[in-house]
C-alpha cells in the first residue's frame, strides 16, 4: 500500500474527471476510500460502493469501506521511554493491523512515501498495546496516528487509515531540505489541528463501534465524517 495509494494525496488539484475505481460513477474531489485486502491498496469509491462495503462479508471480504471515526483515548499515556522503544527515526508514526498476519504492522512517512517499520512487532504491541484504541482498532482499515514533538507528549489517535497515506502524500508534495522547511511544518500542523478537532474520546460505558458505523464518544457519540481529502 504504497505507490497506488500516494498518487491521489500528492496531485494538486485532482484531476477532472476521477471516477469510481469499482462501477465507474464520477467522484467529486473528495470521496471515501475501500481498502483492497488482496492487493494492500486504497480504491477511491463512490456513495453506494462504499456503503455496499460496510456490509460483513461484502465482496467476500476482499473489500472492505474506511470507516469515518476519530478517537482518543484520554486515559492512555505514551512515556518518552515507550516511544523510544519504538525506535521511529521521525516524529510520525501510524500502525494498523494487517488481517492476512494477524499482527501490527508499522509505517512511518518520509519524503520518499511509507517507510515499513522492522521492529519487532510484540515491541509495538506491549508498548500500543495498553491503550484501548487498540482493542477497538478496525483491522486494514484504521489506524493508531503517533505525533511526537519534542518538549511535547505524544499523541495518539485512532483514524482512518486512508488519513495516514494523506499525511505521507502531504511530506511527499512540501517536504524540503534536512527539516522539511517552514511550508512542509506549517501544513503538518494545520493537519494535526484538524485531526485534533475532530477526534473525539472513547467512552467506557459502552461498547465500541465497529465497522463504518458511529464510533462511541464522550457526548454525541457521533462520527466524525471524512471524505477522503482533509479531514
């Protein structure tokens, strides 16, 4: 899920007439995303493709619809020492599990797309392992987005995994020089902003949601919507 899946988050603006990569309807500019499990890609789609997909067993569970949620979980705490564990050589991080191993896998974005992480994946699991986001994160679909600035905390925020490849697309498009320059960090900001605003806190009162469906939240128990642009 590398090349395929960065075309559509570094072209500016997208180009006329994209279509459904499943029926062939044409797609505004934003549009939500199926992960193919066979071919470890992101498929734009159209409405009623992509609910078509949020059905169990849709497809015979080679497609399978990015869900909408954002979430944190306010009573998990990455330590200094948890992230060096890690041993991620940039600030950003995101995790998702791949069904077909059955395990974590570990992706950092860099000026030359998604790097793979090769850390041992039992490091990645007792260190993410505590948060309950863990235990509610979607397999191939979603994402564990990890923010490290230095004098800061780090984040942790279940996402869309679709809003990942955009982050790599996005350092792919600004990325200039050894920092990245003032462009590059001025537009990771803004997208951490947003991801900020529109996540929203797990709930331990009520089972998780699964699937494309309404997260649990702490008020609204709403979903934050995404279209596959910025979210």
């Amino acid at each position: 899920m590398t090349a395929d899946v960065l075309k559509q988050f570094t072209r500016r603006p997208p180009p006329a007439g994209e279509r459904c990569d499943l029926c062939g309807e044409p797609l505004p500019a934003e549009h939500r995303h199926l992960v193919d499990t066979t071919r470890r890609s992101l498929k734009c789609a159209c409405p009623p493709c992509h609910l078509l997909f949020t059905r169990p067993g849709a497809g015979q569970g080679r497609f399978r619809a990015v869900p909408a949620r954002y979430l944190t979980d306010p009573g998990f705490e990455l330590e200094e020492a948890d992230w060096n564990r890690l041993q991620i050589p940039v600030a950003l991080a995101f995790f998702f599990r791949n069904s077909d191993l059955d395990r974590l896998a570990a992706f950092y974005p860099s000026p030359a797309g998604a790097t793979e992480s090769e850390l041992d994946p039992q490091t990645w699991d007792a260190v993410l392992g505590r948060s309950r986001l863990a235990d509610v994160l979607e397999p191939d679909v979603e994402a564990l987005l990890l923010h490290h600035e230095r004098g800061t905390p780090v984040t942790c925020t279940l996402v869309p995994v679709d809003v990942c490849y955009e982050l790599v697309g996005r350092m792919r498009l600004h990325w200039k020089g050894f920092d990245g320059g003032a462009e590059a960090r001025a537009d990771i900001a803004e997208f951490f902003e947003r991801i900020t605003a529109a996540a929203r806190p797990l709930k331990t009162d009520r089972p998780a949601a699964t699937g494309s469906a309404a997260p649990v939240t702490a008020e609204s128990g709403s979903t934050a919507e995404h279209s596959g642009g910025t979210p």
